[in-house]
C-alpha cells in the first residue's frame, strides 16, 4: 500500500464539517435507531461526531488507519465534545485489536476509492458487528446534502481526493465484490447521495 499525507486528510476531514449534519440523517435513516455503540472506520472520519450530538448511540469510537491519524482524530474528539470525548484507536483494515460482536454501527466512508492507501476487509467489518448491526460503506455526500453546501466544497473536495489518490468506482464494480464475500449478512448498493453499501449482520440462527 502507497503512503499517506496526513495533512491532506486533516484538511478534507474539516472540509467537510459542513456536510456531517446532513450526511447523519442518511446514516441515521439506514441505522433506524438510537441506542447502540457507533465505530467510525478509515481515514475520513467525523460524522460520528455529529450522530453523537443528535443523541444517537451510546458509546462511540473513532477506529483511525492507515498509522498516524490517531493524534489527529483524538484532538477533533476534545474539540467536539470536551466533556466526554469520542474514543480513538488506532488500528488497520482487519481492524486488528477490535472485539467481536461490539459495534451495533460501522460507518467507513472513502472506504473503495482510495485502493493504493487499504482494501475494504469485510470479513473484519462482519466480526466487529453484532448480530443484526449494520454497517454502512462507502463514500458520499448523501441525500440530504443542500446543493449550495456542495457546491461550495465539490471542487476543494475532488482536488484534495484525487491529491491522496482517489479513483472512480461504479455500482457494478461494488456488485461483483460484494458477490464474492461469504459472511452471514444482507448487502445492499445505494446509490443516492454517493456510492454506499449497506452491510446487515445476521442474527445468530
């Protein structure tokens, strides 16, 4: 896997401050809850900040790679919400240290486009999940982001992506490897507001 600029990910994540309160309510429709512990996965973190403050979740952690981002993540946490912070950790795309059954959500935003930085490891997303938590993959403004607001980060955004090395992906590449993944789960493509997976763990028999 290629190198990361940290710096490029720190400007992007606060870039896209404006879009969290919008891209929530996408996530919170697809969650359909409001208890649960929330993990946040990748580079391109931040909207569990957000869910956090809408009083979605219980507990929330911040799962940062590739290296270096903890640092980074940790002092947006105390930013956002002083009082109790969102955890960080540091960790990989196998999402090594993480416990089984412990995420009731998953959200990994970029998480196809940047194939030279990390793959997506779903077995690793499947694992972390509890029975019927879901996770939600893929990368996007979402459908409830005003024009004006995208309007007015989409360039900044496209140039900064392309910086860390982003490529294009279709529903049909999403299609194919999701077929090859044998986890006990649903899948579905979404392609409102961005290109997204939505990943359902399934209860235990």
């Amino acid at each position: 896997m290629g190198s990361i600029n940290l710096d490029l990910i720190k400007e992007i994540d606060l870039l896209w401050e404006p879009v969290y309160p919008y891209l929530s309510q996408t996530v919170i429709e697809y969650y359909g809850r409001r208890e649960g512990t929330l993990i946040e996965i990748g580079p391109f973190c931040g909207v569990i900040f957000e869910l956090k403050k809408q009083g979605i979740g219980d507990s929330f952690v911040i799962a940062a790679f590739p290296p270096g981002l903890k640092n980074i993540f940790q002092e947006q946490a105390r930013r956002h919400s002083p009082g109790s912070p969102v955890d960080v950790i540091e960790t990989d795309p196998a999402l090594e240290g993480m416990n089984e059954n412990s995420a009731d959500l998953v959200i990994f935003r970029g998480a196809f486009f940047f194939p030279s930085l990390f793959q997506v490891h779903w077995p690793a997303i499947h694992r972390v999940l509890k029975p019927n938590g879901v996770a939600l993959v893929g990368g996007g403004f979402g459908k409830f982001t005003p024009r004006e607001v995208i309007t007015k980060i989409g360039k900044k955004s496209r140039d900064l992506n392309l910086q860390i090395g982003k490529v294009d992906r279709t529903a049909e590449d999403l299609r194919e490897e999701i077929e090859g993944i044998s986890v006990e789960a649903t899948f579905e493509i979404l392609t409102e507001g961005g290109l997204w997976v939505l990943m359902r763990k399934k209860a235990h028999p």
